[in-house]
C-alpha cells in the first residue's frame, strides 16, 4: 500500500471540520436554514394586532430570513415592555406619556416615535336601538352616569349598559380624554362606576351585538354588519359624521386618531428596515384592507 505523504493527510483533517462549520453558518443564515437569523419582538396595541400580524406575515414573506412575533396586551402593556427593554417595538393606539418617556430618559434611551397609521373610534349600538345620532357632549353624559336611559335620548325605555375596553388599552385612554373629557385638560370626570370593562376589542362588538341595551367604541377595523354605528356631531346643530376613512381624512369624523410604533432610541438594521417598508404603499395597502386609514403612502 501506497503511504500518504505527511503534508496531503494534515490538509485532508484540517478541512474536514473547516467545511463542517461553513454548513452550519450557511443554514443558520440562509432563508432555508432551520432558523433566521434576525428576530424581532413587537408588542402592544390590540387595536392594532391584526394590522401588526399582517404586516408581520407579508414582510416575512419577502424576508424570510427575519421572524417576527406580534402579541397584543394593550397599549400601556407594550410601552412598559419598551421601557424595560424587553421588545423591540411596542404598539400604541395613543401617544406615549411623560411619565412613560420619563422612565426610558432614566435608562439613558429616548422612545422614538412612527406614525405608522389613523383610525376612527366608531361608537356603536344595538342594531335594534333607535338612536342613530348622538353629539359628543351627549355621549360624555352618557359614559359619566348623567344619562342612565335610552328615553332621554330619544330611544326607548330602556336602561343604557355603558361598555369600554380596560384602563391599560390606549382606545380607553383617548377615549377618556376626547370623549369624555371633551379634549379639556382642565376636566377631570372618569367613567361611571358601572362602565363594563372588557379585555378586547371582539369583546366589545360581541356584547353590543347580544344586548340591545348596550352602548360601546370600538375601532373602524373591528366593526362588524352585526352592530349599529352612530353617526356623532361634535356639538348640537352640527353635521352628524359617519365614521370612514374618507371622514378621518378631511376630518370631519370627531373621534379619530394616529397609530403608533414606538422604538427605544433610532432603530437600525433589521428593525430600521422592518419599519421603512411599513411606509411602503405594500404595507400601507394592507392598512386599508384591514378597515384602517393609510397615514402614508411612499411611491
């Protein structure tokens, strides 16, 4: 038998494990790998999840080397995840607060703010319910407990059952502050003590659609055939607006709103790119698809 020079067997067991490692940074790396190598953690709004899902879903289809995960929890619940560092991006359906920005200031960061879609808060009734039009300051009086039955608006004899989606949703918080407060910093009223609190925005829908008693908000995205929308004028002798996107955007709709991505200092890399094409007329398409009003459209 023939020896293996001493030189060609060294190079022979040298490239073994060389070629072994170049395979398995190859499939971590590559869209066919067993597993992306970018990873992206967004959270918040679950006015906005399903607008998020979808944007999630088409943007891995074009980058298939990137996972992002979306989940809901309201807008408060995302904004503390960014604060604490443990999200990427949070989902706001309202501004962030000083005291939220005061506390990502303290860790050295600066919340950085997209305006990334607008929404209207549709409210909504019974179908059976005769009330078609309601102003807003009739709608304040409503959720504070100074109407207490349909009768005094017009309606019938009924007791009125005031629903809302819970504290840590950023629906309820701009709601409180246009709504019932009528945009008035100086007006402290709150919720009646009998408002119903539901954790979501189907919950809402599913409880006005069952009780011809009820009265609810919800975002424009989430209404469904099975409730009755208000139309609202924002004081007596007004015009009474139906919302829609066309009325958000010429702003005669009352009670519409911008939503927010939130990212702690400037994004970069995979984040910074995820965030471009949600600007791109792709990704705002879907805006409008899913019953939202595109913020922006790039060519």
């Amino acid at each position: 038998m023939n020896r293996i020079p001493l030189w060609l067997f060294l190079c022979i067991c040298i490239s073994i494990p060389l070629v072994a490692c170049s395979g398995a940074t190859d499939n971590a790396n590559s869209p066919g790998g067993s597993s992306p190598a970018l990873y992206i953690e967004n959270k918040g709004s679950d006015t906005m999840v399903n607008l998020a899902l979808a944007w999630a879903e088409a943007y891995q289809d074009v980058h298939p080397e990137v996972r992002i995960s979306v989940t809901g929890g309201g807008s408060g619940t995302g904004l503390a995840a960014l604060v604490n560092g443990t999200v990427d991006i949070a989902n706001a359906s309202r501004s962030i607060s000083s005291e939220e920005e005061a506390l990502a200031e303290a860790q050295g960061r600066q919340p950085v703010e997209f305006v990334v879609a607008r929404d209207a808060i549709a409210v909504i009734v019974h179908p059976s319910n005769p009330v078609e039009q309601l102003t807003l300051e009739q709608i304040s009086k409503i959720y504070t407990g100074e109407y207490n039955n349909w009768q005094e608006l017009g309606g019938e004899d009924r007791p009125i059952v005031r629903l809302s989606r819970e504290t840590n949703s950023g629906t309820h918080v701009y709601f409180l502050e246009a709504v019932i407060r009528l945009g008035s910093s100086q007006d402290k009223s709150i919720f009646s003590a009998d408002t119903l609190l539901l954790p979501s925005s189907e919950g809402i829908i599913s409880e006005v659609r069952d009780n011809p008693n009820a009265i609810g908000y919800d975002g424009l995205g989430y209404i469904t055939p099975d409730v009755k929308v208000v139309g609202i004028a924002r004081q007596a002798g007004s015009d009474y607006v139906l919302p829609s996107a066309a009325t958000v955007n010429d702003s005669s709709y009352a009670i519409s709103r911008d939503l927010y991505m939130y990212t702690l200092g400037e994004p970069t890399g995979e984040i910074k790119d995820y965030l471009d094409w949600i600007f791109s007329s792709a990704a705002q398409e879907l805006v409008s698809q899913l019953g939202f009003v595109p913020y922006q459209v790039s060519p």
